[in-house]
C-alpha cells in the first residue's frame, strides 16, 4: 500500500509539472501572437485571432493538447504568410471540438502525448469492492441487437403503411368497361386519410399504428432532415474551402508574377547601369586617345617649323 501511495504521488507530481510547462508554453504562445497581430495583421485577422483565442480559453482539460497546436498552428501562420487560414477562417469549427481540427501533424502530436500520460493507479481492494459494475461486452451486443431489431419492425411498419395508403386508393378507382357513379367526397376522403388504418372492420389484417410507431416515423423524419441539412453544411463548407484554396492560389500567383517584374526590372536596370559606364569609358578612351594625336601631330608640325642653324 505504501508503495502504491508513493507511486501515485510521484504520477501526480510528473502530471502538474507537464500541466505547468503547457501552460507556460500556450501563454507565451498568446503573447508573441499577440505581438504580431498588432503589428501586420489585418482587420479581419485580428477579429480571428480573438474569437479563437476566446474558445481556447473555453477549452476543456480533455483539449488542452489540442489547443496547445492550434495556438502553435496560428503563430506559424502569422509568421509565415502574415494571415491565417484554415482552419481558423471557417467560422463554423468554432464549435467544434478541438481535437477534430487537427491535421496529421496534429494528430501524431496528439497521439504521440496521449500514449505518454500517466495511468491511474490501480484499484484497491476496498475500491474493486465499492465499485459499481458496468455493461459488459455481452450487455452491449445484446443491446445492439434490440436495436437492429427496432429498427427493423419500424422499417416493415413503414412498409406497410405506406402499402395501405397505396391500396384503397387503387381499390376505388373505377372499372373503364362500366362507368359506376363516382363515390362520395366523404368516402374518398376516409379512404386518403392516413388515420384509415386504425378502423376496425374496413380493413381486415390490417395492424394498427401505435402512438410508439408514429412517434418513431416522426423521429426518423427529423433526423432524415438534420442529415440533409448536415450535408448541406458540409457542402457550403467545402465550396468555401474550395473557395479559399483559389483565392490562395491566386495570390501566390500574383506575388510570384510580382517578384519576376521586379526581378527583371532590376536586370533591365543593371544592364542600363552598365551600358552607360561602358559607353563613358569608351568616350573617355577616344578623348584621350584624340588628345593624344592632336598633341602628337602640333609637336611635328612645330619641329618643321623651327629654323635649322648650322654652326661652322
């Protein structure tokens, strides 16, 4: 038992410290982007920085690792390109769950961190005999199997409701050889109304719908519709990622079709620069050189002209 307690000690030491140096960490993290969103940031970046920085500090002990990188993420960003980017332009994972914004760098972090937390101690003897049994393996596909077979009745109630709303209406339908009198409003409105299934005596072997079954229609309609809208969701989230992968696109096109300019109009300056040195050069060596002639040709001239003395 001593040796238990000492261990679970020495755990919770090594389990604070690893706290404290993350939080630590995720605080000079928020500092330095701090720093730089006030520096170069935009208007709609520092607005991004400060809803997440928001829900960071909404985040659960569960998602402190996963906080820990999107802080991480957001500095190399703001570092890199000088704007963020996804995931921190949707909106709409504000409301998600940290751990499932990860990318694979993230992930491994988190998987890599998740295999190195301490375990909880063993259970002693008077705790294995407070504690409370949970569901077994057993339990659970025992519980699996009631649930395929619910929703197997309700798939053949369905079935067959939808064949009774089907068959008087066909049964009612006239012959073509012998036109009879057309049946009364009120009869073809009992037919059509979906409550005709509960009559007793129109229909034999038809089962009743129960409330529990209308309740369940009702049920499978609404997540029906919250499935449709989920996919709707996720399509106009991923047309606004599509989105945003071109509008980067573009711009890194437009930089890189920037820097060849001005790479080539700093060339056509140089070789400018040089084409005029030379063509100075090349003046200033004719000058000399014509100066040099003239000199030349004035001290010939000048020695003709000087009268020759001979002494006898």
């Amino acid at each position: 038992m001593t040796n238990a307690r000492k261990e679970d000690e020495i755990k919770r030491e090594k389990r604070k410290r690893l706290d404290d140096l993350l939080g630590r960490s995720y605080l000079e993290k928020v500092r330095i982007i701090r720093g730089l969103t006030v520096r170069q940031a935009s208007d709609a970046d520092l607005d991004l920085c400060a809803k997440w920085l928001n829900v960071f500090r909404r985040a659960t002990k569960e998602e402190r690792w996963a906080k820990d990188y999107l802080v991480e993420l957001i500095l190399r960003q703001l570092q890199k390109t000088g704007h963020l980017s996804l995931p921190f332009t949707n909106l709409a994972n504000c409301r998600l769950d940290l751990r499932l914004l990860l990318d694979d760098e993230g992930r491994q972090r988190l998987r890599r961190f998740s295999s190195r937390q301490v375990v909880a101690p063993k259970p002693s003897i008077n705790s294995l005999a407070r504690r409370v049994l949970k569901s077994s393996s057993f339990e659970w596909r025992r519980r699996l199997r009631h649930l395929d077979h619910l929703e197997d009745q309700f798939r053949r109630e369905e079935q067959e409701v939808w064949s009774q709303q089907q068959t008087p209406a066909r049964g009612l339908m006239p012959e073509p050889p012998a036109p009879p009198p057309p049946p009364p409003p009120t009869t073809r409105k009992v037919c059509r109304n979906r409550k005709r299934v509960k009559t007793v005596g129109v229909q034999a072997g038809v089962p009743v719908i129960t409330p529990r079954a209308e309740r369940d229609l009702c049920e499978r309609d609404q997540k029906q519709r919250e499935i449709l809208k989920r996919r709707e969701r996720d399509r106009v989230q991923a047309q606004l990622r599509e989105q945003d992968r071109k509008r980067q696109r573009t711009l890194l096109a437009e930089q890189q079709r920037l820097d060849r300019q001005s790479l080539e109009k700093a060339r056509q300056v140089r070789d400018r620069r040089l084409r005029e040195q030379q063509q100075k050069v090349k003046e200033q060596r004719d000058h000399e050189r014509h100066l040099l002639l003239k000199r030349r040709e004035e001290q010939r001239l000048w020695s003709q002209r000087r009268p020759h003395y001979t002494f006898i």
